[in-house]
C-alpha cells in the first residue's frame, strides 16, 4: 500500500494517468468516426476477399469432398448423399403410409383438421429422421454433413406445412406456395452448406464467396416474388413505383448481408417481414373460429387472446432477436456509450412492456364489451338477475376506465424507468402532489369519495329513476365526480355524488300506488268494493298489464269522511316504473264501471238557509207565481 502511494505521488507516473485519461476520453468522443472508418475497411477487406477467393472455390470444394469421402471409406460408412437419400426416403415413405392410412379425426373447423393433419405428420416424419439418425455412429465428418442436412430437410417440411394450412385457409395462391416452397428449400440448403463448410474446415474467403454466391438465386428469386405479387395492372404508375420499391429493397438488404452489417440487415428484414406475418397470422387466428372466420368480433375474449395473443409473440420474438444481434454488432448498443446503449435497450424492452400491456388492456375491454352486450337486453330476464345485469351496467363501465388508467400508468412509469429515469422520486413527487390536491380540493375528493361509496352502497343503476334532494330523473351514466340524470321532462342534471345526500329509489324491487275517489254518503261501499275487485280482475287479465302486477288492484275502505262526501282508498302493487299507465288504466275503468252502475262521484254542493224556514219557502212560491209580490217576512194570506 505504502509503495503505490509513493507511485502515484511521482511525477512521472501522473503525467502518464492523465495522458492516458485524455486518450481514452478522445477515443470515446470519437467513437462514431472510428465506426465509420472500421466498417469502410471491413468492407473493403471484405470484398478484396472475396474477389481473391472466387478462383479458388473449386479447389476447396474438391478437398472438402475428398476428405468427406475417405473419412467415410475408412469408416465402412456409405458416401453421406446415400445415407442422406435412404433416410429421407424412409422418413417421407412412414409419413405418406400414415396420412393416406389413418383416418382423419373429426374436427368442427376444415382448417383445424388441416392443421392437425399437417402438425402431426411433421412430427411423425422428424422422430423418424432423428430416431435413423441415432441409431448409427456416424464418423466426425459424415456426421456434420448429415445433421446439418437433416435439419434443413426438416426445415423445408415445416415451411411446407405452413404453406398448405396458408392455402387452405385462402390465404396463399397456388403460384406463392410453390413459389415460397422453393424460395425456403434455396434458404434452407444455403444455411446447412454454410454451417457444414464453417465445420469442414473450409477457408473463411472462399466460405464467404461460397456463401455469396448461393445467395444470388435466393435474391433472383425474391425479386421474382415481388414482381409477381404486386398488382397486375402494370400500366399503373404506383404499382411500378411499388415493385421498384421493393425489389429495390431486396437488393439493399442483400448488399447489408453482403457487407455484414447484420444489425442494420436484420432490423430491414424485420421491417419487411413483421408486418406481413402479422397480417397471415391475424387470418390464420379468426379462421380458426367457425362463425367468425370472415369478421372480427372485439367483444370475443378468446378470438382477442388468440389474435392479439400471436401478434405479441411474434413482435416479442422479432423486437428480441433484433435487440440480441444489435448487442452483437454494433457497437453504439455494447460500447462505451453508456447514454445511447441505455437508450436502445431502453426502446426495446418498451416495446416488449407495450405489447404485454397492450394484450392485456384488449383481453379486460372484450370481456366487459361482452358482459355489458349480454347484458343489454333487460326484458328476458328476471328480476333478480336483471337487478345483477343493471348492477354490472353501472359499474363496467367504472371499472374499464379506471382499469385503463392503471395500466397507462404502468405502462409509463415502466418505460421511464427502462429508459434510465430514475422514477423514485416521481412516484414520491407524485404522492406528495395528490397529498396538496387532496387538501386543496376537499370538495373534489369528497365528490369521488362519495361515489365510490354510493356504487359500493348499490344506491343506484343505471336506468333507475332517483330523488336525491331537488333533483330527479332517471341515473343515465356517471364518472368517478358525477352523475347524470334525465328528468322526465327532458333536462339533464349533471350532479356532483357529494351533493346527492339521501337518495330516494324509485325502481328497486316493488312498488306500492295508492289513489283516492270521492262518492256520494248514499253510495253503497259493498257494491263499489266488487266493481273494483273485478276491475282489477280485467286488468290483471290484461296481456300487457298483467304481468306488471305483483299485487291486484283492491279497494282498501273509507279513508275519510269529508265534507261532500266519502272518500275510499285504492291500492296496488306493481313493478317498479310501471304504476303511472296502471293507474291510468285504471281511472278509465273506474269511471266506465261507475256510469254503468248508476254510481256517481262526489261533487261540491253550497246550500243557502234562514232561521224561519217556513217564511222562505214562502217567498220562494210566491217568486215563482206570476204577478205577486211578497215582501220578506210577510206571510201570504191563506
């Protein structure tokens, strides 16, 4: 320890640290030219390579095949095409004796059966090839060319498969599948002839040009794929400048394998070709459904799970792959850039973040988009499941829109925090600020308190007819502050929950409608008593009354003696909602019956008398006669 104190105190060996300290922080400044220029030097080195090993490549392959061949014969081992040709012949024989033998499993949906078919029969024909393939010990040279062989042959069964299930679910042309067929056999052989000159030893120059040159056919034929699949109409100038476009883009992503700038050639690859495996795999998942193989239904949790379900795989594995060969190639995603690398892994995990999020927020909005469809129909069910229905209406809703905030919240913390925000002090800052807002504003947190506590309390529906204070109508919708309400006369009412005090429930369970009539002190009560009971009768034998009725129209006695005359009470029991056009009905029917019967109403009568009733009876005769007159008082002379 002392020693390299006394190391560090010499001169000599600070001016060297900080010569050191400003070449490395000049190095780091410089970051991007040097890239530039490394990979201008790598290409040209490349290319020079390549041109140089062009005119050895025949030589290699014939060293390579002869050392194949006697690395064979000294084993007693047949030459590799051989071995590969019976294997494959065995492999395909056992998969056509077992398609065309086996009877078909009975599926409700053609494509799933031809899924079936396809998936089990590829995994027949790969046990068959990898049991072969065991069985034998192959010598060290034998062995790599067949493996990798193998698995290309493998590779091209797979694509096959896919292509048939593409075109039976009239996705893929004839032309395309045979198209893409020979397109991934090329791909395939490229790649396995490629790993195979990687293990025989062949030169890195001439395994390049070797390389290089199988990929021309596959780019040839590409193009040709472009061409083809553009619209037919050549006339027409967007297709051409489409075509070119995207032959152009093979060519440039062709050049970017050629020159190994793999990060920049796999993000275009998965540009070209993520959208477009998003599109088949959307057809492949709704074709999957027998009644909505042609539409998308957004309501459907399991047709949005499968949908969105292969769309989050399939950008997961993209976004994943490209950030895995960016770490490996370039250097502004592993180097010493500490800000940009943070930034570019940062981007991709968020996609990941979005995508997980984003299959979640579709999976919770189809399943309440379905509860709150299957609950829309309030006349098929019955009261009590339709008081859970009218429930689940009020607060669905609620649940989405908080849900949604949750998950928006979630989501954008989460990315700050790949990004390398330090969010900590935002969620502190955050509490810290709902604190102030909930002091400064008791009135808005008294409003969302209250409602929370009036939708746990079941006070109200949607639907339902409220009074709350000064304020009536039928409850509408509601946020996390309000509730809206249309009065019976058309105004709507936008009332804060904690202004709403008690609240009174006109359209819960049953609801009791009492009126009162007036009839003469001569009417026979008895007899008014059966009018009523067989008009309720007749109402409660009403097609549409009826079955409004939970308790039948009854008289229920002299509820005052008033006045004019007798006054009787009237009562019945009915759903909620539904008593005024009972009550009309009924008024109709009371007086129909009463005029039949002879029964009149109570009506208000003034009579006027004296003292000496005989001085105004007289006065009232002697008005009546003609030609006399009688003063008050005065009797008439007998």
């Amino acid at each position: 320890m002392a020693e390299l104190l006394r190391l560090l105190e010499d001169e000599d060996v600070r001016v060297w640290l900080e010569q050191k300290q400003a070449a490395a922080s000049e190095s780091r400044d410089n970051e991007a030219v040097w890239f530039i220029e490394e990979r201008e030097a790598l290409l040209r080195a490349r290319f020079n390579a390549f041109f140089s090993a062009v005119p050895r490549v025949s030589d290699e392959l014939s060293r390579v095949g002869s050392t194949v061949w006697q690395d064979a014969r000294s084993n007693g081992v047949m030459p590799a095409a051989l071995v590969l040709a019976i294997i494959a012949g065995i492999a395909f024989g056992i998969e056509w004796i077992f398609r065309h033998s086996v009877p078909a499993v009975p599926f409700p949906n053609p494509l799933l059966r031809q899924t079936y078919t396809e998936f089990l029969t590829l995994s027949i024909f790969t046990a068959i090839v990898a049991i072969l393939f065991l069985l034998f010990a192959w010598p060290p040279l034998v062995r790599v060319v067949v493996l990798y062989s193998l698995l290309a042959l493998i590779a091209c069964k797979l694509a096959t498969a896919l292509c048939r299930i593409a075109l039976a679910a009239s996705i893929m042309s004839a032309r395309s599948y045979l198209r893409v067929r020979i397109f991934v056999a090329l791909l395939a052989a490229t790649m396995a002839f490629s790993a195979v000159s990687e293990r025989l030893g062949v030169a890195a120059d001439v395994q390049s040009a070797l390389t290089i040159g199988l990929s021309i056919p596959i780019v040839v034929l590409a193009m040709a794929m472009i061409w083809r699949e553009r619209s037919s109409d050549v006339r027409s100038w967007r297709d051409r400048i489409s075509r070119a476009m995207g032959i152009s883009g093979a060519i440039v992503l062709w050049l970017l394998w050629c020159g190994d700038f793999m990060a920049l050639f796999w993000l275009g690859v998965m540009i070209v070709l993520v959208p477009r495996a998003l599109s088949i795999a959307d057809s492949l998942m709704l074709s999957f459904s027998p009644s909505r193989s042609n539409e998308r239904d957004p309501s459907d949790p399991k047709a949005v799970l499968l949908v969105r379900g292969t769309r989050a795989i399939i950008l997961i594995a993209a976004v994943d792959w490209v950030a895995f060969v960016w770490r490996n190639n370039f250097p502004f995603a592993s180097g010493e850039v500490t800000l940009i690398r943070t930034i570019i892994a940062g981007a991709f995990n968020s996609v990941v973040i979005l995508l997980i999020i984003d299959l979640v927020w579709q999976l919770a909005k189809a399943y309440i988009t379905r509860k709150l469809r299957d609950v829309g129909d309030e006349g098929t069910s019955p009261s009590n499941a339709l008081a859970r229905e009218s429930r689940l209406r009020t607060l669905l809703p609620v649940f989405r829109n908080a849900l949604a905030a949750a998950l928006l919240c979630v989501a954008v913390l989460t990315i700050l925090s790949e990004m390398g925000v330090k969010i900590g002090p935002l969620v502190a800052g955050a509490g810290v600020v709902g604190v102030a807002i909930g002091f400064g504003s008791q009135t808005l947190v008294r409003d969302v308190v209250s409602g929370v506590f009036y939708l746990l309390d079941d006070a109200f529906r949607v639907g339902e007819y409220i009074e709350a204070g000064s304020y009536t109508g039928v409850v509408e919708s509601f946020s996390l502050r309000s509730v809206r309400l249309r009065h019976h006369r058309g105004p709507i009412f936008t009332v804060p929950f904690g202004s709403l005090g008690a609240i009174k429930n006109a359209s819960r369970d049953w609801t009791v409608d009492k009126f009162r009539i007036r009839v003469p002190f001569k009417t026979d009560v008895d007899k008014v008593r059966k009018l009523i009971k067989e008009i309720g009768a007749q109402l409660q034998a009403d097609p549409e009354l009826g079955s409004l009725f939970i308790e039948p129209l009854k008289l229920k006695g002299v509820e005052q003696i008033s006045e004019y005359g007798i006054e009787l009470g009237i009562a019945f029991t009915c759903k909620p909602g539904q008593q005024t056009m009972i009550r009309r009905n009924a008024y109709a029917m009371v007086m129909q019956a009463f005029h039949e019967n002879g029964i009149d109403f109570a009506q208000p009568m003034v009579q006027v008398s004296g003292d000496d009733k005989e001085t105004a009876a007289a006065t009232f005769a002697a008005r009546q006669s003609p030609g006399k007159t009688t003063s008050p008082g005065t009797a008439s002379p007998a």
